[in-house]
C-alpha cells in the first residue's frame, strides 16, 4: 500500500467534514466522561474475562478517546490515517460491549438484554462513519487499484 495516500490532501464535503467534527467531538465527550462523571458506569462495561485492571481499562481508554477525538477535529492533513485508526478503536473495544451483552452487565441505561444487543449494531455504524467522514474508504479503494 502507498502510504502517501494516508497524507495526501483530498477532497471532502460538508457533510463529511461536519461527520467528522462530530465524531470528533463525540469522542473528546465521552474519554472525559471516562475519566470523570462516568468513569463507575465505564468500570461495568469492562468484562470479567479481560486481564487488565477495569479502572486502568477505562482511563487509557479515556485517554485513547480524547486523543482520537482530538486527531479527527484537529490534524485534516491525517485525516485518512486518523480515520483508519479511529475505525480499528471501534472495532478494539466491540469485545467490550459483546461482553456487557453476555454477562447481562447494566450501564448507561443498557439494562435488557435486548438494550445490549441493539447497541452491538450501532458499533458498524461507527466504523463506517469514521471511515467515510474521513475519506478513508475513498483511500483504500485507491490502493486496491495501484
């Protein structure tokens, strides 16, 4: 892959730039809810089988969040890697929300199994959004073609 395409100035349009603030934004909002308001409710969602300190789990996550977030709104030249990156997060912590679904876990309002199962769905939807508000699918597409 030509990693030139992950700088390379391209094109975009309001409705992806606004997609991509607002994701960007989305993201700052919740790794600071992270690490301050709702940092119990976070613990929750951490399933039992991962190996890492729930609290630890949920502040480099916030960390992680804030900084995407930052990235997605800040750094435009990057915005195709960022979006790449931000897309591979989503796709990271989807185990997380599997497993608050299969340990019957509550938190944000997610207190049914069928709650937990319909947010597993909206997760490809964050995916697809930081791909595309990104430009990111356009970038891959054009390296399958070199």
């Amino acid at each position: 892959m030509d990693l030139s395409l992950l700088t390379r100035p391209t094109s975009t349009s309001l409705p992806r730039t606004l997609t991509r603030i607002a994701l960007g934004a989305g993201l700052v909002f919740a790794g600071i809810t992270h690490l301050t308001v709702a940092r119990d409710e976070f613990q929750a969602q951490v399933p039992d089988w991962f190996p890492v300190d729930a609290d630890l789990t949920v502040l480099v996550s916030g960390g992680v969040e804030i900084a995407l977030g930052t990235a997605l709104v800040t750094l435009g030249r990057w915005k195709v890697a960022v979006g790449l990156v931000a897309a591979a997060f989503f796709v990271v912590i989807f185990p997380g929300n599997v497993g608050q679904w299969l340990e019957h876990k509550d938190g944000f309002g997610l207190d049914t199994d069928g709650k937990r199962l319909a947010r597993l769905f909206f997760q490809p939807v964050l995916v697809a959004l930081a791909l595309w508000s990104t430009g990111a699918f356009r970038a891959l597409r054009a390296a399958a073609r070199d």
